[in-house]
C-alpha cells in the first residue's frame, strides 16, 4: 500500500494558444475544472497504476470538496483520512498553452489547515509500503508526517523553497523536476545538483522533461532513462505521475533501472492528455506502453 500525505485542490484551468505576459489579456479556447492537487494527483497516479493507496488531507465545505472526494474514491484510493474542514477547498488557477507548458497559482484553501497526521493517520501510514509528501501543505504538517512515518518517505519539493534540516533528516527519496533541483542545490547542472541532493538525503531522481530522468544514491550508483518523444498536450501533471508510479514500481520490488522506465512511460502517456487527475494511465495503459 502507498499512503500520500498532502494536497487536495480543485484545479481551474484555462487553454489557450499563448500564455499572457504581465498586463496582457489573450483569449482562451477552453476551460475546465478538474480535480488535483499534488498529493491528490500523485494518490490517483498510484491508484491508476495498480496499488492500494491511501490518502491523508483536508478540502473545505465548498461544493468542491464532494467532487474531489469523489474523485479520489473512483480512482480506488482510500479517502477515509480526508477531513471537511470550514470555508474553501484549496484551488489551482492553471493556465496551459498549445506547447503543453504551464503556469499555475495556488491557493491553499483548506490544505492551509492542516497542521500535522492525527494518531489515526500515523497508524494507516505505518501499514503502507511509503509515504508519500509534497509541499502544498503547511511545511510544519510535512516535517511532522515526515519525522512520524516509520516506512520509507518520498518527498516532491514543489513548490520548491528552502528545506528545513529536520525534514530533509527524515526523507528517503527526493524527486525534483531540474528546476526544483536548481532552487535546492543552487547548482543549473543536474549531474551537479544529482551529487548536491545526495548529501541532504539517500536517493535521489531528478526528472528532466523531454530529456528523461536520472537516478543516484550515496552508495554511488547512477542511472540515466531517457524520455519517451512524444507530442506533449499538457504537462501539468507529469511529475505527479511519474513520482505516483514510481512508488508503484518499487512498492513491488522493481529494480531502479525497470521503476525508472515504469514511472516515465506513465508520464509519456500523462502528457498525452489534459488535464491532471484526468490525464493519467492506468496500470493496463502502462504495461502496454512498455
């Protein structure tokens, strides 16, 4: 089982040919609502991808929260943990260009209330093969979840900001995308950033886009699984997918070099779609892309 602490938000997402600049209005061709989230996405990755998956979080008591309850609940997670809380479900304004590129703002919401897993979250984490964390939540609520999981932890630094010591001490597996990995190490390089990672935590995966993804741990091994070429509709959600089913892959006993190319092939078929939760294979799509 993987158990996911984190975010759940309803995302508003706007497609149009050209993001806006500061002070330019454009005209979009579309717009949806969709549910996600990162710890959302990533619980649904993993759910989609073959794991029994249990999710940890908060919405509001807006007419969002059913829907992203819901949601989760199709997509076979567990959402017993996922508390109402009063006022607004957390929210992601996302605008998407033809390119499949992105910008996103958040606004926590709900997920702002979250201080930390209740003695009852503790115990559904410690049946889990690992725990999965992002930063959309309070960073005190990570650190605790972090210092209390007594399985491995995997920790998503997005969005990426300065990673206190006692969370770092208490992470397993760290996976940025490379600019996520540029803000932590301060270094543009990721075969520097990758050495750079490794002396805050074990193992690290630095995913790279259309260049793929690379792999490294103390121990001195390093793996390199390049990307599947394909035309990229929206990428909001490839990270998430990518990290959902990589826990999937070694959940299972896969060795790195088989995980890497697992998680990239779910992400090849996520960017493939729009949308996040919507846009993410299921373990028959994942099996038949390989």
């Amino acid at each position: 089982m993987i158990s996911v602490f984190g975010s759940a938000n309803m995302d508003l997402v706007a497609y149009t040919a050209v993001a806006p600049r500061r002070g330019e209005t454009v005209t979009g061709r579309a717009f949806a609502t969709v549910p996600g989230g990162k710890g959302a996405n990533q619980a649904i990755a993993a759910a989609r991808a073959g794991a029994e998956v249990a999710f940890v979080g908060a919405v509001g008591d807006d007419a969002f929260g059913p829907v992203v309850r819901d949601t989760l609940e199709e997509a076979g997670v567990d959402a017993g943990r996922l508390r109402v809380v009063p006022g607004s479900s957390g929210i992601a304004h996302i605008v998407v260009d033809d390119e499949g590129g992105n910008s996103i703002i958040v606004i926590p919401g709900a997920n702002g209330t979250v201080i930390g897993p209740t003695p009852e979250d503790v115990a559904v984490i410690a049946r889990s093969d690992a725990l999965l964390l992002q930063l959309e939540l309070p960073m005190e609520a990570v650190v605790a979840a972090a210092r209390a999981a007594t399985v491995p932890v995997v920790l998503t630094p997005a969005p990426a900001r300065e990673l206190p010591p006692e969370l770092l001490e208490a992470v397993d597996l760290i996976v940025p995308n490379e600019h996520e990995a540029e803000t932590i190490t301060g270094l543009a390089d990721p075969g520097e950033a990758l050495k750079a990672l490794l002396d805050l935590v074990p193992e690290a995966v630095i995913t790279l886009g259309s260049r793929g993804a690379v792999y490294g741990s103390r121990a001195g091994e390093r793996i390199h699984v390049p990307a599947v070429p394909v035309k990229a509709v929206d990428t909001t959600a490839a990270g998430d997918t990518f990290v959902g089913a990589l826990a999937v892959a070694r959940a299972e006993g896969r060795p790195w070099p088989e995980a890497l190319r697992f998680a990239t092939a779910a992400a090849a078929l996520s960017v493939q779609r729009q949308g996040a939760s919507t846009s993410m294979p299921t373990r028959p799509e994942i099996d038949a892309a390989l």
